[in-house]
C-alpha cells in the first residue's frame, strides 16, 4: 500500500485545508495514460473519494487512490518538497525492502 512521508502528509493537508475544500477533501491519484507514457499518474485536491478508491489517512491527511492506479502505487512512498514558492511538488520513491 502507498506510503506517505511525513512532508507528503503536511503537503497534503495543506493543499486541502481551505474551507471550501470540507472535511472529507484529500487529494486523489489517478492513472493517466498517454500516448507517450502510459504509466503516467495525476494528482489533483478531490472533495472526496471515488467509489472504489482506496483511502490512505497518514497524520491527517487523506489520499485516494483510484482502483486502476493502486497496483502501480502499492510498493510506492509518496514524498514532497516545497519550493522557493511555497510551492509543493509530490514525487514518488519505492519502499525501502526489509529483507537485509
């Protein structure tokens, strides 16, 4: 299942925070496939989760990941950094193995 570091869930909490966005709001992962790269993900603030989302909650924050995008996900952390903005930028990373 994905895995969210601790600066991904203060980004996530953050881009969802307005009072508009309700208490349930998250941000959502979903495949977007193109032409050019099929593995191609989108992230974007939702108000909730699609039907068959999975819900991810990390210290507060929530993340829903669409059922064509979790196989893709499931060995994945997700991270974030800010930049000179205050602008965060999601990445992926794959889980750190415990077999030594």
């Amino acid at each position: 299942m994905l895995v969210l570091t601790e600066a991904a869930a203060e980004a996530v909490k953050s881009v969802t925070s307005a009072p508009e966005a309700g208490d349930g709001a998250g941000v959502r992962i979903t495949s977007a496939p193109e032409p050019e790269n099929p593995g191609a993900l989108r992230l974007a603030a939702a108000a909730s989760p699609g039907a068959d989302d999975q819900v991810i909650e990390a210290a507060g924050a929530r993340v829903f990941v669409e059922a064509e995008a979790a196989p893709y996900l499931e060995d994945k952390v997700l991270d974030a950094q800010l930049d000179d903005q205050g602008t965060a930028h999601f990445l992926l990373g794959v889980q750190a193995s415990d077999q030594a």
